[in-house]
C-alpha cells in the first residue's frame, strides 16, 4: 500500500507517500502533475494510493520541519525511486548537489555522465516526485536564471533563497 499523508510547509501544502522501504512521493498538492505522478506509482509500484501515517511520513514531517527552521540540510528518511533507470540516475546525482548551492542543467548532464543529454537531464528533473528531499530546485539556467520548476519558480526562488541563508552563501538569483 502507499500511504500519503499531507504536510503543511511555509510554501504551501504537501502530500508525502510512503511504502514499507520509505518515502515514494513529496510534492505540493497544487502541482498540476500530481495525478499524474499517482498514476505512475500505482504503474511502478503495484499498489494502491490511501491516505494514513507510517513511520516513514512520521519521520519526514519531523525532518522537513527541521530543514524549514534552517536546522537541517541533508535527509536521513530512506527513499523509493519509480521511474526510469536514467531518471534514477539523474535523482541520484541531485542528491550530489550540495546545501546552499547550484548547479546548471548542462553541469547536471555531466554529472550523470552525457553532456548531450541536458534535455532529457532537465525532464528527469520536471518528472522528479521527491521534491525538497530531491532537490531538483538547485538546478537552474546556464546564465543563473531560474527555470523549470513544477512546484512553481517563486517557491524554488525560496528554497534556493532559504538554504543560501542557512548556509552563509549570497543570494542573488534572477527568475526570468
């Protein structure tokens, strides 16, 4: 079963889903992809969607609270992956990209080993459903500019804006 659970955040509502091996979804309940990415895990994982707690939510309402106080920068919950051996790939490297930084969508392509791949890197990034704990947020334009973010680019301005103050590094990120 996927339990989902919702997580209210200074940025908006979430819904957190978890299986028995840890934490399969995080994304805000106003993304217009989220039926979509329901879909995909019932397609991936083989099971059907009801609302509830388990420990893995319990945990990550705790760690998601400590990264929005500024007190956490990396997360311990365990994590389940539905997609693609290639997206897995490009989640995986996201988990590379350091607090407080950024990395370009073409540095993002080759981290994961294909600098012709930056397209296929940035809808690895868009098809992300871990958000925050994945953080697709820290990647941006090549010229510093914000783009591409299905939560929306003021909230990834705030969390870029967020882990650069909690991190001693200068904000100074353009949208557009």
């Amino acid at each position: 079963m996927i339990v989902t659970k919702i997580i209210a955040t200074p940025i908006g509502d979430m819904v957190a889903g978890s299986t028995e091996a840890g934490i399969c979804l995080l994304e805000f309940t106003d993304r217009r992809m989220l039926n979509t990415e329901y879909r995909i895990l019932r397609k991936y994982l083989k099971d059907d969607i009801c609302e509830g707690e388990t420990i893995h939510t319990e945990n990550l309402t705790g760690e998601l609270c400590e990264y929005f106080e500024g007190k956490r920068k990396t997360f311990s919950v365990p994590l389940v992956f539905t997609g693609t051996d290639f997206q897995k790939s490009v989640w995986d490297e996201l988990l590379r990209i350091p607090f407080g930084t950024t990395r370009s969508y073409s540095r993002q392509a080759v981290a994961v080993g294909d600098i012709g791949s930056v397209r296929a890197v940035a809808n690895a990034n868009g098809m992300n459903k871990i958000s925050i704990v994945v953080p697709c947020h820290r990647v941006i334009g090549e010229n510093g500019h914000l783009t591409g973010y299905g939560g929306g680019l003021w909230r990834k301005k705030w969390l870029i804006d967020h882990e650069k103050k909690f991190s001693g590094q200068p904000v100074s990120l353009t949208m557009f």
